[in-house]
C-alpha cells in the first residue's frame, strides 16, 4: 500500500478560495471586510516568513490585514497597552500577537489583553472555555488545520481510535476535544508515555495519527497501522532539509493517508488564522445587528 498524500497547499487553496466567496458575500451585504492585524516583536526571520504567509493569504482572500512592528526591547507594559488599543478600536477585528516573542515578554500574560472576540488564534482562556462548551467557532489554528485535513480524507471518525502524540496548549490538548466531539476514541501521549515505553503500544492501534513533538523519527514508519490517518505536525530543521516527527517513507507504505512535511499541515494553519478572523467579524457584526 502507498499512502495518498495530504496536499496542505492544494487544501489551503480550496479553503481559500471558499472563504474569498464568504468575504465577498459580506462585502456584498456590509459594505464591510474584515480589518485584522498582527503585532510582531522584533524581527526574528521564520515569524516574518509566516507574517507574509498571512498578509498573502488576506489578500487573497479580500481581507484587510495590518501588520505592526514593535522593537524587539519594547517594555512589557508598552506591548500591553498596544494590545489593549486595538481590543478597543471598533475598526479592529481581530488581533494575533506573533510569536515568538522576545525572553524578557511572557506570552501568555500579553494574550490575555486580546479582546475576547478578537482572538484570531483562539488560545485565549475565555475561548479555550467556549471550545470545551463548543460555543465557538473559533478555534486554535493548528489544530483546526489537523481537523480539515482529516475531514479532506472523507473518513468519518465515529468510533474511531485517534492518538495524538504531545500534549501542548497550542495542538495536543485543544485538538483533543475537538476530536471528542466527533466522538473519535482520543488517548493523549507524551513525554511520560515514551519514558514508559508505550509509546508503540499506542500508536500501533491509532486509527488516526496526530503527531505534534517537534523531533524527528520519534515516530517509527512500520509503528503505523495500516490504512491509518497519519497526520505530522511537527516541523525539523535537519541542515538545509524539514522533516515532520514521523518516519515519512516507511509510513506512507502503511498509511491510508499521510500529510507531507513540509507542505501539509503549515499552510493550511496561515488559512485558519484568516477563517477566525472572519468569524470573529461576524459575530461582532452581528452584536451590533448590522448582519
Ligand atoms: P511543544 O514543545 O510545546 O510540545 C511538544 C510536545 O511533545 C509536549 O507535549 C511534549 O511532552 C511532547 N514530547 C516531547 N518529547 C516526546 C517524546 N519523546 N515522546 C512523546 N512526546 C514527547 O511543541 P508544540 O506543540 O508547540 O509544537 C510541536 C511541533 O509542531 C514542533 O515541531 C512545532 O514546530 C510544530 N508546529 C507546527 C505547526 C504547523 O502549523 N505546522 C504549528 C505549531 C507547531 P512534555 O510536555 O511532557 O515534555
């Protein structure tokens, strides 16, 4: 068996391509496109080559997309209070705060002055409480990402054993529940799992293969079911080469489907930070009855 590669480019263009169709039906109705910026610190290199992802995808797509750059010693304070401006600004839709941010910044202390409904990577605590209730629709990038390219392979997850390899705030945990509510069969793995030892036992009975570590080969090719769903989010930089977490060649020999990387799950993730903004634009035109 070879396994049919997720296209993550070719997804990310159909998503694209739907939501350009959404943005200009809203147009259409509003006078309105939604206005979304992105605060970077610094100007560390792969941030700014995701922030051009992101500016390429709005465009494409009809949306207005800012991106503001602050230096990298901006005092702490200063970073939160740009944020809590834009979370005011009614011409503001959606906000992100680019990471990574500079040692002296604590991420997580910044994010919490992102307006609730603007939250465009949904990592906020309010929205993270929504997910679990499934009163939103917004959702953390990447994990919504794994969930489209599984939904590209037509499977239905009913009863399904999906394992999920790292358990970060960002993929793991949030794309557990998201996978719950299709009422897959969710084990959660990692670093505990493979100092046990089980981590084979585990991944050899996956259905669906989540994989989201950020080391390569910790995921062995002939570990793979056959006909599983291996989807890799993990991201290596081997010399000049990228590689995933999971063994690529061996496991595509198993596999029903398997993403590539690079090339799967990334350029899928730039869409859904643009699909939230949407929805947050949306929702808050609704609360001011104008949709
Ligand atoms: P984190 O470092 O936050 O999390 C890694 C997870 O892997 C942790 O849960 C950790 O467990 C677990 N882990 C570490 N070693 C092992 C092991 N030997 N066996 C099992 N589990 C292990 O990383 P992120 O979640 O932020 O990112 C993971 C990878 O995904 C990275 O390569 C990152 O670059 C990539 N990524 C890709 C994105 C995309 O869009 N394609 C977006 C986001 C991330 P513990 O905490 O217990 O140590």
């Amino acid at each position: 068996m070879s396994a049919k590669i997720l296209d993550g480019k070719s997804l990310a263009q159909n998503l694209r391509n739907h939501l350009k169709d959404e943005v200009a039906a809203l147009k259409e109705e509003t006078g309105l496109v939604p206005h979304l910026v992105n605060v970077m610190v610094g100007n560390n290199h792969s941030a700014c080559a995701y922030a051009k992802a992101q500016e390429k995808a709005a465009e494409v797509i009809g949306i207005q997309y800012e991106l503001q750059t602050l230096p990298e010693d901006v005092p702490f304070n200063d970073l939160c209070d740009c944020v809590q401006r834009l979370s005011e600004d009614e011409t503001v839709n959606g906000i992100m705060i680019h990471k990574p941010v500079p040692a002296h910044i604590e991420y997580s202390s910044v994010a919490q002055y992102v307006d609730t409904g603007k939250d465009l990577e949904g990592i906020n605590v309010t929205n993270i409480g929504k997910m679990l209730l499934g009163e939103t629709k917004i959702i953390p990038c990447t994990p919504a990402a794994v969930m489209e390219h599984i939904k590209s392979t037509g499977v239905d997850l009913y009863g399904k054993e999906a394992v999920i390899v790292g358990h970060s705030v960002i993929v793991g945990k949030p794309l557990s529940l998201l996978l719950l509510e299709q009422f897959a069969t969710v084990t959660v793995c990692h670093v505990a799992t493979s100092e046990a030892g089980r981590l084979e036992e585990h991944v050899r009975r996956a259905d669906i293969l989540v994989v989201a570590v950020g080391k390569p080969s910790v995921i062995k090719g002939d570990w793979i079911k056959d006909g599983a769903i291996v989807i890799d989010v993990g991201i290596n930089q081997i010399q000049d080469k990228i590689v995933g977490d999971v063994e690529f060649n061996a496991a595509k020999k198993k596999a029903a489907f398997i993403t590539p990387v690079p090339g799967g799950v990334g350029p899928v993730t730039a869409v859904m930070l643009m699909r939230n903004g949407i929805e947050a634009f949306k929702a808050q035109l609704r609360k001011k009855g104008q949709l």
